[in-house]
C-alpha cells in the first residue's frame, strides 16, 4: 500500500472508529490501536494526533482513567501543533469529563469553557452541544438540577442545527434523569420517551442502557412492576452487551432493592452478588461498600447473623480501600493538573526562544483588543523581521541561525519588559503587542530595538544590507471599534512591515 492509499485507508478507518464507539467498544479499541501504528509506519502525524484523542475517549467508556489521561495527554501537543482544533476542542471537554471524576468541578468548568470557547470560534455546533450537556451533568452531580436542566436545554438547543447528530439524544436522558430525581415522574417519562427514539435512532447502545434503567426506576415508582422488571431486563442485556459494567452494578443493586420489594429475596440475594462479583473485580470499592452495606441489612433483617458479619467486615475492607483509593484519585487529580497545567504552558511558548508562541499572541492580541476597545485607548503593534536571515542559515548553518533568534528574542524581551508583550511569530518573524500605546511611543520602542539589535554586532557578512544583523520592523497603531476587526490590524502592520523592506530594510515604517 502507498503512502497516498495508507492515508486514505486511515482517514477511512478513523470515521469507522467514530460510529463504533457507539456499539462496541472492544473493536473500536482494536482498530484505533492498529490504525495508530500505521499512521505512524506512513508518517501520518496529522491522523496519529487525531487516534491518540480517540483511544483517550475509548478507554473513559471502558472507565480505564488512567489509559484516558495517557492517551489525551499525548495527543494535546500534537493537535496544537497540526491545528487540529476541532479535535483539540474535543480533548479539551475529554478533560473537563476527567477533572469532574477527581470531584475538580472548577478545573472541569475551565476545560469546558476551553472547548466551549474553540467551539464557538470555529462553529463547532456539535462540540458546543456536547460541551453544555457535560457541563449540565456536573450540576447535576452537585444537586443544582435548575442549572442542569438549562444546560440541558442549550445541548438540545445547539444539537438542533446539526440534525441531533452529536449529542444523540443523551441531554434527554439526563432531563428525564433530572426529574426522577425530583419526583416528576410523569415528566420523567416523557423525556425518557423521546430519548429512547433518538438513542435507537443513532444506535447509541450505552445510552440506551441509561433510558432503559430510567424506565425500570419510573415504572417501579409508579407500582407497575412487571414493566419495571421488563425495562431492568433490557437495561442489564445492553451493559453486558457493552461491556458497560459500571453500569450493570448499578442497575443490579437497583434490581435487589426491586426484589426485596416484591418479596423475592432469593432473586434479590443472586442480583446483589452477582454485583458483588463484577464490582470486586473491577476494584469498585465504592460501589463494593454498598453493596455489602445492603447484604448486612438484608441478613440481619433474616436473621442470618454470621453472614451479616461477614459483610460487614467486607464493609470495613472496602471503606479501607475506598480511603486508600480516595487519596490516590486526590494526588492522581493532582498530578493530572500539574500535567495539563505544563502542557498548557509548553503549548504557549517558543520552545527555541522560550517566549509565547504564535498561539499565545493571539489569545493574548484578543484579550488586549477588548480592553482596548472598551476603554477607547490606543493599541500598537510592532512586526520585527530578521534581515537576510535565510543568506545566514545557508552560509554559517542552522544551529548558529538558532543562536541568533535566541540572542535578538532575548534582546528585544528586555527592551520591551513587563510592560508589553513579545511573541515568535513564525520563523524568523516577531510580533510585540503595546497596551495603551501611541503610534509615536511605538515607533520610538522599535527604534530602541532596531538600534540594540545593531549594537549587538552579531556578524552577518552575507547581508545586503549591514556586515552585521539588522531587523526591519513595521508599526501599526489604532483604536478598536466595531468598523475594525483584529484582521485588518495585523494587515496593517504587515503592509508597514512590507513598505520598511520596500525602502531598504534596517528601519521602522509605520501606519495608523
């Protein structure tokens, strides 16, 4: 297979992963674990980058953190690098779903909003409508159903201009969830209905598995137990089915405490320890306390006091281990912030020069517009170029090349200071932002710089236009308003830039 055929294969194979990530897991895991090997055989980083975020999102269904992390955190950087924003927007909510697990809900609302905030930059729809229904379900862990059921609503609302492909239906899982918890059961119902034809709709099995537990607990509720017992059925044969067992245990204990109430304990006693299995396997240690909490109930209610001590020594474990995992999930939540938090930083600098990188200026041109803006003040901008820095690379190689762009980033980082911002524009390019700055103090500072530069006395005898390295520099300055846009001011600088090299390089040309 050639490069050009292996490519297309992969591309083919990673919109296959996408569709079976609804239904089976396990063969999504196989083929994302075999298409990231070819991709990197062809030296395909754009698709590895892309494999690496989907193994992060197989192996949270399969509720392996610590893989999940592994594999969001690998694929980040490359993402950024190759503008992958649209999965990069995706890793970004895949964190948030992490922070949330640790019970971080403020770091979980910082990725969210990070998603939220390349969703909407790039009209994201899907991701955006995914973003909120994440979000919807943190409050919804906090008691907040107000604030879930609005978060909810604007996943619906967003999920509507894609054709209800992104989300599938699952904010109407979590609004009929919302209201059972409230005890409105008839509207409870009503939205479980919806959300069991859209969910079948999309084949979205590990959702359906959630309608149909919902379904059981409102017909339990409402005394109809041969529906209840029906929908526990359906629920139970599609987490085994999707090898959903975090959610088999759930509904398991759900099914014992129904069967106490229908007075059939032996049926009762087999569903709590076939969930004692799963979750004794599965290190479930808090769903292992339960459980047991409800054996020692259960056989001291019979009489059976012997087994009820036994489950209860099981409960002492348990609560143990729970304590012991309890203080792992803390310092795992720990250095998964530390993690992302070095990620972020390395995401946002020159790794060359050690100053912001491209992406940073513009978060940071953004940040400084509205201020600007806001307060009708002046802001500049200075584009710094490197004269005849090609001619230097040829003749006295890369690696002194790479000292020079050290040497003048260093230079110009301290003229400018902690008053204005410097950034590595790309290649041989550098961009300064000057907050509250007149096109007359801009010029002078670029001056300062061109001067610095100069007095350096880095030897370039292949210039044309000094025996020495020079920097040509362009000058922009404006208040933003809404006739403006961030666009057109970085045309201007650049057309400065241009109208400096025009007339000879080693000089300052500006615009206003």
């Amino acid at each position: 297979m050639d490069a050009k055929k292996a490519m297309e294969h992969i591309d083919k194979k990673i919109a296959e992963i996408a569709e079976l990530r609804k239904s089976d897991l396990k063969a999504a895991l196989n083929i994302a674990h075999e298409t990231l090997e070819l991709s990197k055989e062809v030296n395909y980083p754009e698709a590895e980058s892309i494999l690496l975020q989907q193994l992060g999102v197989i192996y949270a269904y399969l509720n392996n953190t610590a893989k999940s992390i592994e594999y969001t955190l690998a694929a980040i950087p490359l993402l950024e690098l190759y503008n992958q924003e649209y999965y990069l927007c995706y890793a970004y909510c895949a964190l948030g779903c992490m922070f949330s697990n640790y019970s971080y809900y403020e770091t979980a609302f910082d990725y969210f909003n990070k998603s939220n905030y390349i969703a909407k930059k790039y009209q994201f729809t899907d991701r955006l409508s995914i973003s909120y229904n994440n979000i919807g379900e943190i409050y919804k862990l906090l008691s907040n159903y107000d604030k879930a059921l609005y978060y909810y609503q604007k996943s619906y609302e967003e999920d509507q201009k894609t054709g209800f492909k992104s989300c599938m239906g699952t904010y109407f899982v979590n609004m009929a969830d919302v209201y059972y918890l409230l005890g409105d059961h008839a509207k409870a119902k009503e939205f479980a209905e919806t959300a069991l034809e859209k969910v079948k709709e999309f084949n979205f099995e590990r959702a359906l598995c959630e309608v149909y537990r919902i379904f059981a607990l409102i017909y339990w509720k409402l005394e109809n137990p041969e529906k209840a017992m029906e929908y526990f059925f359906k629920a139970i044969d599609v987490a085994d089915k999707t090898m959903a067992y975090d959610l088999k245990i759930d509904l398991l204990i759900y099914y014992h405490q129904f069967m106490m109430e229908q007075n059939n304990h032996d049926v009762a006693v087999k569903a709590l320890t076939e969930a004692y299995e799963y979750a004794s396997s599965e290190n479930y240690h808090e769903k292992s306390i339960l459980i047991c909490h409800h054996f020692t109930m259960f056989y001291e209610k019979t009489g059976d006091f012997e087994s009820a001590r036994n489950y209860y020594k099981l409960y002492i474990m348990h609560n143990q281990e729970q304590s012991k995992e309890r203080l792992k999930q803390i310092r795992d939540g720990i250095e998964l912030r530390i993690k992302t938090e070095y990620i972020r930083q390395q995401s946002e600098v020159d790794v060359l020069t050690g100053i912001p990188n491209r992406r940073k200026f513009n978060e940071k041109l953004e940040d400084e517009w509205k201020l600007a803006a806001k307060n009708s003040r002046p802001l500049s901008l200075i584009m710094i170029d490197i004269d005849c820095f090609k001619e230097f690379n040829d003749n006295y190689g890369h690696p002194e090349g790479d000292k020079c762009l050290v040497a003048i980033a260093k230079l110009m980082n301290d003229i400018l200071s902690n008053k204005y911002f410097l950034s590595r524009y790309g290649g041989d390019e550098f961009m300064a932002i000057l907050p509250d700055t007149t096109l007359d103090q801009a010029k002078n500072v670029a001056e300062s710089i061109r001067k610095a530069v100069m007095d350096a006395k880095i030897c370039h005898k292949f210039s044309t236009v000094s025996f020495y390295v020079t920097v040509t520099q362009g000058v922009a300055t404006l208040i933003p308003d809404e006739t403006k846009s961030i666009n057109d001011f970085i045309r201007m600088v650049d057309n400065a830039l241009y109208d400096a090299k025009r007339k000879g390089r080693n000089m300052v040309s500006c615009l206003i």
